[in-house]
C-alpha cells in the first residue's frame, strides 16, 4: 500500500509539473528578443500563421501552438493581415491578436497647413502601401492622422482624407456666423488656408480670420505673404526674403498685388483654421505684424500699425536679424 501510494503522489507530482510546464508555455513570456511584423495572408489556415510565427521566432513550436489554440483558444478563426507582436509576447497573447483581428496600424501623419505637395511625398514614402497617386488637390485633405494597413492602396487613404476634409467642411458650413464673409465652402477653405500659415497660434486664429473678413468687406488687398510664395514653392518654404518683383507678380495668388482672395487654397487648412474663418472674432482690427513671442499684435489703423512694425524691427535688430 504504501508502494503504491508513493507511485500515486510520483503521478501527481508530475502532472503538476506538466500542467505548470504547459501554462509557462502557454502564458509565460515567448522567445521574441524584440517587436515583430508577422503578416497573416487572406485565407491562411491557423497551421501556416503557426508555421510562420514559429519561424519568425514568435512561438516556440508550430505544433504545439496548434495544439493549445485548439484547447485554450475560444474557436474563432485567425483574421488575415499585419500583427505587431510585442517582445516577449505570450502565446496566448499572440493568439487573442489573430482571432480578434488586431492588425498593426501604420499612419500617415498631414499636419494642419500641409501643402498638398508634401502630403503626397508622405504617402509616397509611406512603408506598406501601394500604388502611384498624383498630388492632391490643394485645400482637399484634411489634416489628421490617417491609419492604413500593409498593401493598402495609396489612392485609398487619399480618399479617406478627401471625405473626411467634405464632411468635415460639410458640417461646419452650416454653422458659420453673420461675422463670415465667405460665399461658399471653397471660399472658406482658400481663407483657412491663409489664416492656418499665418498664425500657429490657436488662440489668433479668429482675430487673423477678422482682419482679413475687414479687408474683404473694405476691399482692401489682403496682403498675405504666404499668398505671394505658394506659387514659387507650391506651398514649401521659401528660405529667404520675398523679392520686390515677386511681391508686383500678377499670377492669381498674390493677394499684395490683386484685391480679393487668391485662385485657390495655399494648404490644406486644419479644422481650427476652418472655424476661425466660418466665425471669426468681432473686432475693427486692419492690420497686425508679429510681436517677438511668436505671436503678433493687432492694430486698427496704419498709423498704430507702423508703430507696431518699429517695434518689430526693433526687436529683430536687437537679435542680430537685420
């Protein structure tokens, strides 16, 4: 008896190892030194995603992965895609990423004033997505981050930031104030665009929107360098001093030369900028120049303008720029 009690506690012993061995396994921390991309191809079959995580170095075995996803995972199948497995993951863990589909998420970052030439090298640099798209239309993207996964289409995330630039304009025209003097959404969008490289400041961006309202209503030219550059770089920066014979050029942008506003965005203006524009501050303000702080000061007259402007100056002298 006692033979075979000892025999019966061996038994046990052992299936307590074997269960704590089979739940480290399981569990436990997984063999991956660092982060991996692991691409599951549509239709793949939970023995070929094994066989690639085993090759990737993401399991141990592909065999016993199959084996404790038929006992320990809920039965749902593997969704096809790129899975970002984290260092160490478990293979539990790995196997709750493929039934619940939690692809990896690539973004395409377009800040607010993005022209579109540069929104279009971002796509074009974009790792995972495919296909050749030509530059937007300016003024058409909305600035956000945009998530894609591996083998989208380039044309694709355009679109989606195309509608969500429509919807987006969509819903804020129909809000807009009696202090607006825009006449359409693509008004709105062309004044954003100039109100967005004018101030980076989120609290200005009403008073900017307000001078040039004044100016429009005065017809007095809007006089927005930002105007005069867009067609030389395409909205890039221009890394020197605006030149005299640009600031007299004639070309449909340059709000210095022509009244009015330009033929057409000079960004793509961000969902603040747009608002600004659509309800703009109440003020009488004319004129404002920059103040040193990265700000700018307003002024209603030319007089009090200019005296803003020696300021100015004065400042930049003292910095060693003029």
């Amino acid at each position: 008896m006692r033979k075979v009690g000892c025999f019966g506690l061996l038994i046990g012993l052992a299936l307590i190892a074997a269960l704590y061995w089979v739940g480290r396994d399981w569990s436990g921390e997984g063999p991956a030194a660092k982060p991996l991309a692991i691409v599951v191809p549509e239709g793949a079959s939970l023995s070929r995603a094994a066989s690639e995580l085993e090759k990737q170095g993401a399991i141990r075995s592909a065999r016993r992965f199959r084996g404790y996803a038929r006992f320990f995972g809920s039965g749902a199948p593997i969704k096809a895609g790129e899975y970002a497995i984290p260092a160490r993951a478990s293979a539990s863990d790995i196997l709750t990423l493929l039934e619940e589909g939690k692809v990896r998420q690539r973004l395409v970052p377009v800040p607010e004033g993005y022209p579109s030439i540069l929104v279009h090298e971002a796509l074009m640099r974009a790792e995972g997505l495919t296909g050749n798209v030509p530059v937007p239309r300016e003024g058409s993207i909305l600035p956000d981050s945009y998530a894609y996964q591996l083998n989208d289409t380039r044309a694709a995330v355009v679109g989606r930031m195309q509608k969500a630039m429509t919807d987006y304009l969509a819903a804020a025209w129909k809000k807009r104030t009696k202090l607006s003097v825009v006449k359409s959404p693509m008004e709105a969008i062309v004044l954003a665009s100039i109100v967005e490289k004018e101030t980076g400041k989120p609290s200005e961006r009403r008073t900017v929107a307000a001078v040039y309202a004044n100016r429009l209503k005065l017809g007095m030219p809007l006089q927005a360098d930002p105007t005069v550059i867009y067609p030389i770089t395409k909205g890039k920066p221009l890394g020197r001093r605006i030149k005299r014979s640009e600031l007299q050029d004639k070309n449909g942008y340059n709000t210095y030369a022509s009244p009015g506003l330009p033929v057409g965005p000079i960004a793509n203006p961000g969902r603040a900028s747009i608002d600004a524009v659509l309800n703009p501050a109440q003020t009488s303000a004319l004129y404002f120049v920059a103040d040193g702080t990265g700000g700018h000061v307003f002024a209603d007259t030319l007089e009090q303008h200019n005296a803003n402007v020696a300021k100015w100056y004065a400042i930049r002298r003292a910095r060693g720029e003029m």
